[in-house]
C-alpha cells in the first residue's frame, strides 16, 4: 500500500513538472503566447495601451504604430465570459496558424465599444479615426481557455489615390517574427 502511494505522488509531481500554465503577456516589443514568442520590429513603436472594460469582460490592447509603412498592430489579450462560443478551439493552432486577411475595411472595433487609454505615449493617439480609415486587414487569434484569448491585428492604411488601392499590408506582417520557446523549439519562423 505504500509503494502504491509513493507512486501515485510521484506521477502526480511528474505531471505537474510536464504540465505549464497557459500564458500570454507583452513587454515591450515582445508578445508571449504559452511556448511561443512573437518580436515586433524595432519600426513598430508601442504608442499606446487601451483598456475595454464591461459587465463580465475586460480587454487590454497595445497599439503598436509604424507611420512610414501607415501601418499598426494590435494587440488585444481578452478576458470575458464567452469568449470559447466566439472564438472556437483554437488550441491546437498557433497564434500565426489561425489567420485572415480582409481587404478595403474599415476597422471599427474602438468606436463601436467603449475603450479608454491608460498610458499614452504618443499625443495624437485617435482610436476612432480608424472607423473612418480604408484600410487592408490581418486579423489573427489563439484561444488560451475557455475566458482567455488573445487578438493580433496587422491594420495598414490603403493609398486611396493609387489606382490598385495598395496598402503595406505585407510589409507590415513582416515585422512580426516567431521564436519557439521550448527546448529543441524550431527558432524562428
């Protein structure tokens, strides 16, 4: 009986050393998501950090800017009570695997919710210029858990005055690498 018990702990420590909580986090350029790490591109500056925040939800989103390509990123990691029913199970999928581009948008997700910005680091921060703004989109996300998932996207202006409506779309996509984390991980990508 006591073997069987020294056993069953050491399978449950065993486990529990195999078993890594799921994360996800910014720091600066950086973006960690459980056993991957994305790097901005140093032509990315973090130009602000807004926050959503409503009955059973709260958004944090980094707004990162590039204004040679007129090209943003962002960053939205969410909390809310439903977010598995409108994300699906994403869990098998990398946050770069789970992706879809959208040409000729508009991007109006920070005028038809109620953001705030709680570190502006640059003064002409204007969340809801973009419902206004004809832009291309990449739009990509990773569920964590059923309450937990995290949003990137790659929002380029479109160059309305050209006569194929061209953004920096691609160039902007490039700015973001990934590193695998794990040990013997495949380093970049």
């Amino acid at each position: 009986m006591k073997k069987v018990l020294i056993l069953g702990v050491l399978c449950v420590l065993l486990s529990a050393c195999q078993l890594k909580p799921l994360s996800v986090g910014v720091e600066d350029n950086i973006i960690v998501v459980n056993n991957e790490q994305y790097t901005i591109a140093d032509n990315f500056q973090l130009v602000a950090i807004a926050e959503h925040n409503e009955e059973k939800q709260k958004h944090r989103c980094y707004m990162f800017e590039d204004l040679s390509l007129k090209s943003w990123i962002f960053v939205i990691i969410k909390n809310a009570k439903y977010t598995a029913e409108y994300y699906g199970d994403g869990s098998s999928k990398d946050l770069d695997k789970n992706c879809r581009r959208f040409r000729l948008r508009y991007f109006s997700m920070f005028d038809v919710r109620p953001w705030t910005i709680v570190d502006k680091r640059k003064d002409d921060v204007d969340l809801k210029r973009f419902a206004k703004l004809p832009v291309d989109i990449t739009f990509c996300s990773k569920l964590m858990s059923n309450k937990k998932c995290i949003s990137l996207y790659i929002v380029s202006e479109i160059d309305t005055k050209s006569p194929d409506l061209k953004s920096h779309l691609f160039d902007a996509e490039k700015s973001l690498s990934k590193k695998s984390l794990q040990p013997g991980g495949a380093g970049k990508s």
